[in-house]
C-alpha cells in the first residue's frame, strides 16, 4: 500500500470514536454514554436474561455515578436509565407477568400508586419481537417514561415507581436471577 494511502486511512480510523460502545454481549452492543435530561449516564453494567435455555435480553443500566450497591443505587434521587434488547420474542402477557412477579417478589409492601402505576405499565406493553427494546428512563420531579418498540408509551410518576421498577432487576430477589443482577450492577 502506497504510504499516502496508508496515511489517508490511518487517519480515518482515528476519526472514528474508539468509545463508541462500552460493551457487547450476545451481538448487542450498547453504548458507553447515554444523555438524559442534560445529564450524562454511564453504563453501569450489562447482563444477559435467560430463562432456561433461551436468551430472553441483554440489559444494560446506565446511572449518573458507577454504583454496585443496589441500596445506594435506589437511595439516589437521580437520572437512571435500563435498557433491554430482546433476543426472543415476547408477548404483552410474557412482560405483564414478569412485571407483576418482579413487584411482588422485590416490593411486597408497594403502595396503592405503585400497584397501579404497575397496571398501567402492563397496559403499555404490547409484543416485543426479537431484536427490539424496552427501554425506561427515570428522571427526578418527571416520573419514568416508558418506551416500546420505539414508541413512546407515556411516563409513570414518582420515584417510588422507579425504584420498584429498578428492585424488578437489582432487587433482592430479581426474577432473571443473580447472575443478571451482578452483571448490571457491574461486579464481576
């Protein structure tokens, strides 16, 4: 190769953001940063859902400050966002069900607004088919919006229903299991 090619093409490489994604697990990959109301999340930790033999997700979450403690995680009044890319289909009861358990399992004393905020996720489900996301973004004094296929579903208001929403993954007892929790919270 000619070296003014050679220049021509290194130079291109380096224009090219080497960060552009933080990880990749399973052939998806996420991104290191996410903007959110002004504010810069870093991706926490990643992790792959399976249930049996079959990978359901990779999930990442993205806080404002790296954070391995659940406890601290959810003390925080502040931006947090889980993403979810589906490897496997799933139906609007597969994700009612899985919403209804992780509440239970993590927030069994949940307010009557949280169970209906609950009832009002569910209602926003819809099929996800593989390859698509899930996505939910808390911002302080907004609520959490709720985002399916790329759709917009509306937002879900107060922490306390951001922070059960989080316990449905980090909380102590996530129905995608230890492994996932782990993951996302970034231990190794």
């Amino acid at each position: 190769m000619r070296p003014k090619m050679m220049s021509l093409l290194l130079s291109l490489t380096l224009l090219v953001p080497a960060f552009a994604f933080a990880a990749s697990l399973a052939d998806v990959n996420l991104d290191d940063k996410v903007a959110v109301n002004g504010q810069t999340l870093s991706l926490n930790g990643i992790g792959l859902r399976k249930k049996f033999f079959i990978k359901v997700y990779v999930g990442g979450l993205y806080l404002t400050a790296k954070s391995s403690n659940p406890a601290t995680i959810l003390a925080a009044d502040s931006p947090r966002r889980m993403v979810m890319h589906f490897l496997y289909g799933v139906s609007k009861d597969q994700m009612c069900d899985a919403w209804s358990e992780g509440l239970e399992a993590n927030t069994p004393n949940a307010s009557a607004e949280v169970k209906s905020a609950f009832k009002t996720l569910c209602s926003w489900m819809e099929p996800i088919p593989k390859g698509n996301r899930l996505v939910l973004t808390y911002v302080p004094g907004t609520g959490t919006t709720v985002e399916v296929n790329g759709k917009a579903k509306g937002t879900l208001p107060g922490k306390a229903t951001a922070d059960a929403i989080a316990s449905t993954w980090i909380g102590p007892k996530p129905a995608m299991g230890d492994d996932f929790k782990n993951a996302i919270l970034g231990k190794p």
